[in-house]
C-alpha cells in the first residue's frame, strides 16, 4: 500500500448496516442501509432524533451487537473480531462504587491482563491531567457529576485505543460543568489525537466539539448530511459568539428541520 493510499484510508468505516431488533412480538428496525466513514485522527459528532439509532452504532462499533447485514472495517479491512479493539464510554459512567477512583479507571487494564501495579502507576500519572490529582482513593459515591465523568473518560483512556467511542459523555452534567469539560476534553484530545465518535443532541455541542457533524434520520437511522465544520483549531468559548459560529449552527439546525 502506498503513502498516498494509506493517507486516504479512513479510521473506521461502516457498510451498509442494516440492524433490526426483535422482542416481546415487536419488530423494530433500528438503522438501515447505513453508511459512515471516520479518518484518522478525526474528532467526529453525530445528532440525530431519539430512537434514530445512534447508541446502537456504537453497541454495534465495539462488538455489544452484530448488525443484520453490512460490514464494519477497521484500518481498512473488515473486522469481525471487535470486542477489546475500542475505547467505549457508554452514556452512564458505570463506576464501580466499592473500589476508588484509581481502581475504577485501571479496570479495563486489569480484564485485559496489564500488570497492576504497572496499570496504577499508569493511571497514577494521569490524574492531574483528567483533573483527578488527590483523588485517587475516593468512592464514586463522593465525587461530582464532573468528576465521575473524568473518571469515566481517564478509564476510557487507559484503554489505550487509537479510536474512542463517547455516548453523551456530558448528557446529565449541568451546563457550566458541561462547557468545562467541553473544553477540557478537547484539550486532552489535542495532545493525543485519537479517533473520536462523539454523540450528542446538544446541537451546540456538535458543533463546537466536531471536526465534522453528521446527522442521522429519525427510525430507522440512516445518514442524512455530513456538515464539515470550517472553525479553527483549538478552540475557546469566544468561538460561541462568532458570526461563524452562529451561520454554521443556523445551517447545521436547517438541516435538522429537513429531517424525514
């Protein structure tokens, strides 16, 4: 393979996905003929209506599910074998309540075999950067909201995934702590560069965060737009009141209105 060509090669690649669920005498198709690329290094957020499929792309992604029809590459070859290949942070923190902060975010390591004391003083080096320092044996039960989700984020780090999967990592937090880690995120993105699928249904967010929004349909999900987002890099909260910003966001939100 040539330079040029793995240049071009996207990160992860989904193809036509078909997905349809099955339970209590109900048929509900969830995504149809869905087709997605990610490039390297790209942070991407996807929007789109509730119940447009969104959760289940990332269940699918990381191996939780197996789609009815259709092919999930990965560096450019299909990879049927997902589970263990992503660093996935579903929409609650799933923080273990009996263990503290340090044991809870060195837990991936642990289940994949990395010596502890190696994967704690690992995660141990870590902490100041995820805003975490002094904390290390607290129980989830006494920290903040944003303090469970930089648990929740450092452990999905710890994995040491070049592709990060994050459903709704700040959904439930309030909106100052919200744009905090926004902007906290985006700078611990900026010093490793992973591949990010990011969900969303703060329009704003999409926005702010992404280096491209795609837009899903309502049920059953299908890509609908894929709006590349021309702000610079990094990026601050006097971004918001551009008048870049706000013509993206009024043609990012026309796009939603056109939704079928």
């Amino acid at each position: 393979m040539s330079k040029d060509t793995e240049m071009t090669t996207p990160k992860l690649e989904l193809r036509q996905i078909r997905k349809t669920f099955h339970a209590n005498g109900l048929t509900v198709q969830a995504l149809d003929d869905l087709s997605l690329e990610v490039q390297p290094g790209e942070f991407l957020t996807l929007v789109g209506p509730s119940g447009s499929g969104k959760s289940t792309i990332l269940n699918l992604i990381v191996g939780l599910l197996e789609p009815d029809s259709g092919q999930i590459w990965l560096d450019g070859a299909p990879c049927e074998q997902r589970t263990g290949r992503f660093g996935y942070m579903p929409q609650r923190d799933l923080l273990l309540p009996w263990r503290g902060v340090l044991d809870n975010v060195i837990l991936a390591q642990e289940l994949s075999g990395t010596d502890r004391q190696q994967a704690r003083a690992e995660a141990t080096a870590m902490l100041p950067m995820f805003g975490l320092q002094g904390f290390h044996e607290a129980f989830p039960a006494t920290l903040s909201g944003g303090m469970r989700q930089r648990a929740a984020l450092l452990r999905t780090f710890l994995t040491g995934r070049e592709v990060l999967l994050l459903d709704e990592p700040f959904g439930a937090l309030d909106a100052l702590t919200r744009a905090e880690l926004q902007d906290w995120l985006l700078e611990v993105w900026g010093r490793y560069r992973q591949t990010v699928v990011f969900i969303t249904h703060d329009i704003e967010e999409a926005l702010y965060m992404g280096d491209r929004v795609v837009v899903l349909s309502r049920r059953p999900g299908r890509l609908v737009r894929s709006f590349p987002v021309l702000l610079p890099r990094p990026r601050s909260r006097a971004l918001l009141t551009l008048p870049e910003f706000r013509d993206q966001l009024a043609v990012l939100m026309d796009g939603l209105g056109a939704i079928t």
